[in-house]
C-alpha cells in the first residue's frame, strides 16, 4: 500500500516529563518543526502531534523522592514543555499526554488485541525483591551487577558498563533503591511481548523503511543477530494497568508511543476527523526521534503495531546526539545548556538557537554546542551574511527610490538562482538533509551580496538610475526568496524581515513558489531595521561562566560524595532529579 501524501502526520519522540527541558530536546524538535513548516510550504496537508512521556519508573523514583504524587511531578513538566515549545516556535498541533485517559484506553485496546492475537503470553519470572520495604523492585527502584558485563548498572540498563538494556530480573546483586538494603529473589509471573514471532516481518519492514539510514541500519542488524520476547508488565501503580491484572502496569515502552495514536485521536476529535485515517488506513507516518530510542521505534513499535493491526510508520528520522563544549552530553556532569534558565531567561531570541541546530551539521551526526561557538554563527553567518544582505538592499531601495520597490528588470540570472535554490531546499528537506537546505539559502544570501557589490549601485544612482533599480529590484527578489526559504528556520524573525520588505500577508503563509513570483514595481518597503544583533565578547563570556560554573560544581558533588562515605549509597543520584 503506497502512502497517502494528502494526510501526512508527524510526530516528535515524548520527552520524558521528569526534568526541564535542555538543547538535547531541540535537537530533535527544532529540525522537525523546520520540516513541518517546510512541507506546508510545499502544500502538504499535515498533522503534527507530540506530548509528554508520563509513565515510568523514573518519574516515581523522583517523585517520592521528592515528597509529591507522580501527577503532580508529571503536570508541572509538562507545562513547563509545553512552554518551552511554544516560546522556541515548536508549534505542535497537539500536545498531550501520555497519562490522559485517551492512552490508558487505546494502550489496553492495543494490549487486548495483541492478547487475542496470541502475541503475549505469561511467565513466571524471578525478579527483585525487597523484604524490608515489602515490594518487587522494578526498572531504576533496583541496582546492581549487569550480567553481561559485571560493571554496576540499574535495573532497566546498564548505564556504567555495556550500555545493554536490561530485562525484568536479570540484574545479579540487587540492591533496594529505597531503603538501600540488599534484595532477594521471588517468583512472580509476568506478562511477555512475543516479538521473536516478527522477525521475518521486521527483515521485510525494515528493508523499505524510509527516513535516516542511520536508524534503518542499526534496527536491521539488531534484527538479525537476536530478538528476545519483552517482558511488558511492571510491578506499580502508576501507568497503564495491564487488562485484568491490579497491581501491574505495562511497561512505560508500551503505552509512550502509543500516545502517538491517541494524541490524534485526541486532535480529530477536537476536529471532526476520523483518527482512523492516520492510523489504520493509508495516511504517510513519519516519526523524528532521538538517536538513542531507534531500537523501540524500529524494532519494537511496528511490531506491536503489525500484531494490532494498526498502519506502520513509514519513515523514522533519527537525529544525531548532542555535545556540550565537545564533551559528552551530561546532566550529573554538569554538560548540560538548559532552554529555559540557560537561553530564554537570558534574553536570546529562539530563532537563533533554531538556527544553530538546524545549520550546524547534519541531521545524523552530533551537534556540538559552545557558546564561542554559537556566537561565531550568529555574527557571520547571520549578522555578517543573511542580515546585512537584507539590511543593504532595503536601506539603498529606502533611500534612493523613495521607500518603494524601484521600476526595472530582474535579472534572468537572479531567477536562475533562486530557483535553483528552492530545488535544494526542497530536496533536501524531503532527504531530511536540514543542514543542506540551509546551507543552500545561505549561498544564495551570499550571492546577494556578491551581486550588489559587484553592480556598485551606489555609484549606478548618479549615472543610470535605471539600471540601478534594475539591480536594487533584483537584490529585492532575492530578499523575498531568502525570507520565505528561511522562514521554517527562523519563524519570527522571518515574519520582521517580511514586513521590512513591505510584502502581504504573511512570510508563514506564502508557499515556497511565491520566491518566483516577482516583487511589485512601486510597492511601499517597510521601515528597514536591524534583524540580527551582534553577540558582544562580554555577553559570550557571561553565559559560558555560567555554564562552566555548573561543571565545577558537578565536579565537587562527585568528589564531596565520595570523599564523605563510601558506604552510603545516596537514594537519588543528582542525574536521577533532573533524568530524562
Ligand atoms: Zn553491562
Ligand atoms: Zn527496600
């Protein structure tokens, strides 16, 4: 069945609502959102829904640690998401939650029906068990010796040694979270995935996933070596509870990506639209996720989706991880930028930082972020390149022709190249080759400004009026190009640059074909401003000292900590507050 492009629907992998939002986030959301805006441009009808991962073990974890419910936890980040979102120009068309009713529902249809299907079947399994705070253990409540590799690790990963993940009961030398004691074994049965069964449909599936080769790659080689049935039910109160069984819930793997499903049905009620289009008819499902959940949306996602008979995603776009100051990523180390307290709160427009991520390289590998560095993009690429090429054409057509778009001929070549240049971007978003597509807009801004210095208009004023018109009309053909292709990259400021140049409507609503439809001989310009300011050396050295700060005293914690004792296992490590 070949996909509908008359629905389109889009989703962003859930954050984890346990903890605020950090550049890690946008690296994923901000060139998804870029690729919404951009398919809209293109006429695409599309639906773009997101929403907060809300079950889990690590929000229990903290929550009680804490002292206030999951709910409570959960709603406050949520919000803050939700914000964060909003303030940086990710415009989801729905943003839910995966602890709304909608998901509890649609998770256990999904669950029944893989149970009629025969996809889950029960075991009785040992697993951690606390005696003196009377409970099973699961997921992050348990530490302990992952049986692969020896090297300490939690119940649900081995985060310190091989990185594997690790199934209900498998952890040697458990230890209780809570209370610190040593745990024993007890027998408990347990709820199985079969997803061994899928192999041969993973091998074919896989073989025509569209999206990052990265993902697809990754997930195929996984298929081929092992696939082990997944224990779907945890010992908790808080999540989805498993069909008739109190006291368990499914595991949070299960019902988060299902809030995909039910946040559209949530968005098509609202709009009078039949969810089942985007998900058991033939709608064209693209997920963006992070690098490191390929192997849940690829492998273990379409498997569920097969057994419940829902439609399949058809792309998964898996983006590169994040550095801070060429450092691993790292909240406990302290390598962490933080959107809200680290960027918004001081005053940096988003459309910069959007730029940042989208330009820096390609969509699969890692991003580095510095603020020397984030300072060097915006001072020449934007302030030296794409604002002064604006700022010239405006500020000249303003002065000299009487704030209006000057009577003349666009030059064929200036067409030429901007429609070359909309090829680019369209291909490359439709590759999802986001550093391309801006790397190409920003040639053409180049150009601009190469044309107007080469064409001298300041000396064609005295002596060919027309011909200088011709010129400044032409760099006002490239302006409007640069800021319609620019515009999902840089929403806002985008939509200043569009009214500067005097044009209709609105830079959000024009299409990508508008950049060749010619600019009006006689139109009043707007007031041409400024639209990219400098990053002054001082501001640059005030946001890193606050950063290195951060690690410093990520250093002194891990030293305080073990210098005090060696005995004393602290109940939550720092990573655990903020954890994803
Ligand atoms: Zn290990
Ligand atoms: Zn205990």
């Amino acid at each position: 069945m070949s996909p509908d492009n008359d629905h389109i629907l889009v989703t962003c992998g859930l954050p984890y609502v346990n903890g605020p939002c950090h550049l890690g986030h946008l690296r994923t959301y901000v060139p998804a959102d870029m690729y919404v805006r951009g398919l809209r441009k293109m006429g695409k009808s599309i639906l773009f829904v997101c929403g907060s991962d809300s079950h889990g073990t690590p929000i229990v974890v903290n929550a009680e640690a804490q002292g206030i419910t999951p709910k409570a936890l959960v709603t406050k980040y949520h919000r803050h998401f939700d914000d964060v979102f909003k303030s940086t120009g990710v415009e989801f068309d729905y943003f839910g939650d995966t602890d709304n009713p909608s998901n509890h529902e649609r998770t256990q249809e999904i669950v029944r029906a893989l149970m009629e299907g025969g996809y889950i079947y029960p075991l009785e399994i040992e697993l951690a068990y606390c005696p003196a705070c009377e409970r099973f253990l699961p997921d992050r409540y348990v530490e302990g010796i992952c049986p692969y590799c020896a090297k300490p690790a939690r119940g649900d990963e081995c985060d310190q040694g091989c990185g594997r993940h690790l199934e209900p009961g498998e952890i040697r030398e458990a230890m209780c979270k809570i209370c610190g004691g040593k745990a024993d074994y007890r027998k408990q049965i347990h709820y199985f995935f079969r997803l061994s069964v899928f192999k041969d449909f993973l091998l074919s599936y896989l073989a025509t996933l569209g999206g990052t080769s990265s993902a697809r790659n990754y997930s195929l080689e996984w298929v081929k070596q092992e696939l082990k049935d997944w224990c779907i039910t945890r010992n908790m109160s808080w999540g989805v509870q498993f069909p008739g069984q109190n006291g368990l819930v499914v595991y949070v793997w299960v019902d988060a990506p299902i809030g995909y499903i039910s946040f559209t049905e949530e968005w098509c009620a609202q709009n009078n639209i039949d969810w089942r289009v985007y998900w058991k008819d033939k709608a064209r499902i693209i997920h963006f996720i992070g690098g490191d959940i390929v192997y849940h949306h690829c492998i273990f996602w379409p498997a569920m989706l097969k057994g419940a008979n829902y439609s399949l995603p058809n792309d998964v776009v898996a983006s590169g991880m994040l550095k801070i100051d060429d450092k691993k990523f790292s909240k406990s180390r302290g390598y962490v930028i933080w959107v809200k307290d680290d960027y918004l709160d001081k005053g940096l427009h988003p459309d910069l930082l959007r730029y940042y991520l989208a330009s820096y390289t390609s969509h699969t590998k890692e991003v580095n972020f510095a603020w020397n560095l984030f300072a060097d993009k915006v001072n020449s690429e934007l302030v030296g390149a794409f604002g002064n090429f604006l700022n010239r054409a405006l500020t000249f057509a303003t002065r000299n022709f009487d704030g209006r778009i000057p009577q003349g001929n666009i030059d064929p070549e200036v067409n030429e190249k901007i429609e070359a240049t909309l090829e680019e971007v369209i291909l490359s978003l439709q590759e999802y080759e986001f550093k391309r597509a801006v790397d190409s807009v920003m040639t053409l801004a180049d150009y601009g400004n190469t044309y107007f210095q080469a064409y001298e208009p300041w000396k064609l004023i005295k002596n060919n009026k027309q011909m200088a018109g011709s010129v400044l009309r032409s760099c006002l053909q490239i302006a409007k190009a640069l800021v319609i292709l620019m515009n999902p990259v840089m929403p806002t400021k985008m939509e200043e640059a569009w009214k500067q140049l005097g044009m209709e409507g609105t830079a959000r609503d024009a299409s990508f074909k508008d950049v060749l439809l010619p600019v009006l001989e006689g139109q009043q310009l707007g007031k041409p401003e400024i639209l990219f300011s400098r990053m002054e050396e001082a501001t640059v050295k005030d946001l890193d000292k606050i950063f290195q700060n951060r690690i410093k005293q990520a250093e002194a914690r891990e030293k305080g900590l073990k210098v005090d004792s060696t005995e004393l296992i602290p109940l939550i490590s720092s990573s655990d507050l903020i954890s994803e």
